[in-house]
C-alpha cells in the first residue's frame, strides 16, 4: 500500500474524510498525539487500525466527536460528565461513560463502557466535522512504540499500512489524554495526562486515581483504559527510570552509565551539565516540557541504536503522574528510588 503524507490544508482534509467514509483508515494530529483514526461504528474499519498497529483486541479505542451531539445513542451522559465537558472540553480529557448497543464491540473491546473525547486540535476537529462519523482513535504508532507527536513519527511506523497521514506539524501535549472513569460512585482517572486530579476534583467535588496507574496490570485483570499495558510506549533499549534526591539521581546514573555500553541519558535541562561528556538528552525544565518531549526523545534513542536508556524522573504532582506513567512503563516498571 502507498501511504500518501499530506499537509493538512482544507483540501486534503476534505480527502481524507473521504476515505474515513468509505471505511478506510487515516492519521491526523491532535493535541495530545497523532491519533490512527476510522469510523467508530463501522467494524471493519475498526478492525483495520487493530491491524495496522498490531494491537491486541482487549485494548479498548477512544471515540473522538466534534460536537456534544454526536454523543446522542452513543452512551449515556450523566451531570458530572455535562459539567466536566463544559470546563475541558474540546481539550485533552477522555470520558469513560456507559455504552449503548450502537457501539460496535470490537470498539470498546466488548466493555459496557466507551471512552469519548472532544480534541481541541483545529485539523482533528475540521476532519471530524468534515467526515460526519465518530472516529476511533488510538495513538498512531506500532503497538508497545512511543506515541507518535509528529507526522514524521507515524510515517517511520505506518508507511504502507494505511493510506494517508495529515501533517499538522508537532503535538502540544505530547502525552494522550486524560481517560477518566465516570462509571463508577467517584470519578477515577485510570491514565493521566494534561488534565489533572486536582483539575478534575475542582469540577466533580472528587478525584480517585487508579492503583494501576503506576504499577502493573495484574494477570487476568482487565485493561477498561488504553495505556494500561504493562510496557508500553517503549523505546528499542531496556530502560530505567530514577527518582529521588537529585543529587543521588544524578550520581547513580553517571555510575551506571559508566558502566554500560551505548547507554543514553535523559535529564531535566537544568541537570544536564551535571552529566559531563555523557550522551545526553534534554526533557526540558518543567514537567510540562517533560511531557511535550519524552515520545521524541525515546524514538531519538532509537534513532542512536543506544541499548540503555537511563532517565530521571519526576514527582507525581499535577502533570509529573502522566509524565512519570509513562516512563514507567516504558521501562516496564524498573525504578529505582535513590534517597
């Protein structure tokens, strides 16, 4: 298969709503991630994302809309979800809300519940609107990769396994969206992303988050969120993650790097001096700069050909769960607390 790389002008979107039409599979961007997107309702097309990403069927899909009213006979709306729509949306929050028959399983990987969002990227929403049909989308990356944050980075994993991909330029976010279980007695984030506990509780009176948000799944327990395998977003090399005193961080990484072959670090920028002559990759100085850039440089380790990736981490504070979620099961959960 061709895969055709096209800006994302008015004319191309107007293409690429044609093929979701007609029950084909494209990427587009969105705020968060570039997002492998088909018609939410129309089995095969679902079933062509799961192939082209190599996904396992039990991974549920979120279903993007341009407008609340595409909701209508897709799930059941409660008040908390009405009152969190009109504070973050469109934006990077995912809502898990109970499912009507509408919604084919292969969709919601037979779960009662489906996962909605309103993305607040121009191109994702004129291709929403110009399409006319809910889209399915999961990030657009290999399964197990580093989410795709530019085009760029979904042609090195989809050429020849879908037949466009927009390009409107680099993601805002850089980690996928909060996807927040409105199923249950409290409002329970179960992969967290820019929108955050504490955002959320300013708007529901309350906020759990998941057990398994850091730590992994257990054998045979369901995966109800995207994002909740055990490595995921993985770069080519083992990976470990190190928290603590930073003084103590940035010690234990300069001596196991020292001790490694072809390892690669990635630091917080203000740390990066402390590193010397190492090989090292810059996160940026906040935990928002973190997350914009820790997809890019995990595919840059794989770029390098490193075999080690040694990575400092965050506190969990605010966007640092999203960020320090994501590294952790990048690394499959090999942390090591220093201090």
């Amino acid at each position: 298969m061709d895969t055709l790389f096209l800006p994302a002008t008015e004319e191309n979107i107007k293409t690429a709503a044609g093929l979701l039409r007609r029950g084909q599979v494209v990427a587009f961007p969105t705020e968060t991630v570039y997002g492998l997107g088909a018609d939410a309702l129309n089995e095969a097309a679902v079933a062509a994302i799961f192939a082209a990403k190599e996904r396992p069927a039990d991974n549920p899909l979120i279903v993007h809309v341009a407008e609340r009213a595409q909701l209508d006979g897709l799930c059941h709306v409660t008040d908390i979800a009405r009152a969190l729509m009109n504070a973050y949306w469109p934006g990077p929050l995912t809502l898990l809300l109970q499912k009507t028959n509408r919604v084919p399983g292969i969709t919601t990987a037979n779960l009662p519940s489906v996962a909605v969002r309103c993305p607040r990227h121009p191109v994702a929403l004129a291709l929403l609107r110009a399409s006319g049909v809910p889209i399915a989308a999961p990030s657009a990356n290999r399964s197990g990769r580093p989410s795709p944050t530019s085009a760029r980075h979904v042609l090195e994993d989809m050429r020849g396994r879908i037949p466009l991909i927009l390009d409107g330029g680099p993601c805002e976010v850089g980690v996928e969206s909060t996807v927040l279980d409105l199923t249950g007695p409290v409002p329970c984030i179960l992969r967290p992303g820019a929108v955050t506990k504490e955002m959320v509780a300013a708007i529901a009176g309350d906020c759990a988050v998941a057990p398994s948000v850091m730590r992994p799944l257990r054998p045979g327990e369901a995966a109800p969120s995207p994002g909740m395998r055990h490595r995921h977003y993985a770069p080519r090399a083992k990976m470990t993650v190190f928290v603590g005193d930073e003084e103590k961080v940035i010690a234990e990484i300069c001596r196991r790097y020292d001790e490694t072959e072809n390892a690669c670090i990635l630091a917080h920028e203000n740390a990066v001096p402390a590193f010397g002559g190492r090989r090292v990759l810059s996160l940026g100085d906040t935990k928002e700069q973190g997350a914009n850039r820790l997809f890019a440089c995990l595919r840059e380790t794989d770029e390098m050909g490193v075999s080690c990736v040694l990575a400092m981490g965050w506190d969990e504070e605010g966007v640092g769960l999203a960020v320090m979620n994501r590294m952790a099961r990048a690394a499959a959960f090999d942390i090591v607390r220093c201090g």
